[in-house]
C-alpha cells in the first residue's frame, strides 16, 4: 500500500474539499440581500491582496510566497464548518486549528501548510489578516456603488488595518468606484469612422 501522505488520491481528496469552497456562500453578504459571493471568490482576492501588499511593502520573495500562500488558505477550514458572519460567531466558535489540522493530515505537504497557517511571523501575519479585510471593503464598495447600504461596511475596516500600504490601499478603493477602471483613457470605445 502506498504511502498515504505520498498519495495522489490523499491529494485529490484535498482538492476536491477545498473546490467546496466555491459552493459555499459567504454568510455576512446576506443579511442586506446582496449578491452571492462564494468563500473561494473572497479567497482568491485575499491572496491577490496579500501579493500587491507584499508588493507595495517591498517585502523580499520569500515573504512574498509566504503571505500570497497564507492568504490563499486562510478560509480553507469553512470546507469542513462553513462560514459565520460577525454576529453569528457572538453565539458560538467553531474549532478552526481543529478543522485545519484535520484538513491537512496525511498530506505530503502537511507540514508546510502548518508553518504557513501557524507560524507566519507577526508582520506577514498583520498583511495576511489586512488583505482579509481590505477585501471585504473592496467587496462592501462594490455593492455601495450598485445601491447596497454598505457604507459602514468599510468604515468597520479602517481600525484594523495598521499598515501605511493598508491604508493607503483602504482610502484608495473609499475614494474610488468600483467600475472606475472600465472607463480610464485608451479602455472606452472608440467611435469607428464612417466610410
């Protein structure tokens, strides 16, 4: 019998529980009947985030790896207990390291994983948890500039984030709008000329 932490089957199995992640919902959108947004859409913003934070911080490349990879798996337990929004988790935790260690078990990469979830330092630690949030925002502004009530949404992150690149990143998508980007010079259509 093949080694279990070796196994492609143990691996496939891991993949097919993360991609769980792209039917779960995220809960806290619901509660002013915005659109869905499932936990793998928010995750892959958050490692996004963790990139150009790393980037704007000029954080070396091993860094870098790191926190795009904390970012990437930082949701990875809502697989196996869902996902609570705020007011939710005032009634109850669920046993996040539990289900992250579970999760892992078995894997060839089983220890990487825990160094990257467990051990990140205190500065890449502040990023990862700032791209979490920042996203949020960036989700929150979007919905404010498609008529959702999300203003205090965004005004709820500033507090948390600490990093002068958070901050600036923060005030940027405050004073900005969401499809801003679609209409900078050399992106709007060109009118064709009549023959």
């Amino acid at each position: 019998m093949a080694n279990k932490k070796n196994s492609a089957s143990r691996i496939a199995d891991f993949l097919f529980e993360a991609g769980q992640l792209k039917n779960l919902p995220r809960t806290g959108w619901h509660t002013i009947r915005a659109p869905r947004e499932s936990v793998a859409e928010h995750s892959f913003r958050v490692a996004l985030l963790g990139y150009v934070l790393a980037k704007m911080a000029k954080l070396s490349d091993e860094e870098e790896a790191l926190l795009v990879k904390a970012c990437l798996m930082h949701d990875l337990h809502e697989a196996r207990i869902g996902d609570l929004h705020r007011i939710a988790k005032r009634y109850g935790r669920m046993d996040e390291k539990k289900a992250e260690r579970e999760q892992r078990k078995g894997l060839m990469f089983e220890k990487d994983m825990e160094n990257t979830l467990d051990k990140l330092p205190a500065n890449l630690r502040q990023y990862a948890y700032e791209a979490d949030k920042i996203e949020c925002a960036i989700t929150a502004k979007e919905y404010l500039d498609a008529g959702y009530d999300t203003k205090k949404w965004i005004g709820h992150t500033k507090p948390v984030v600490k990093s002068k690149e958070g901050k600036a990143l923060l005030a940027a998508i405050a004073s900005g709008h969401a499809h801003g980007w679609m209409f900078e010079k050399g992106l709007r259509l060109k009118k064709k000329k009549s023959d």
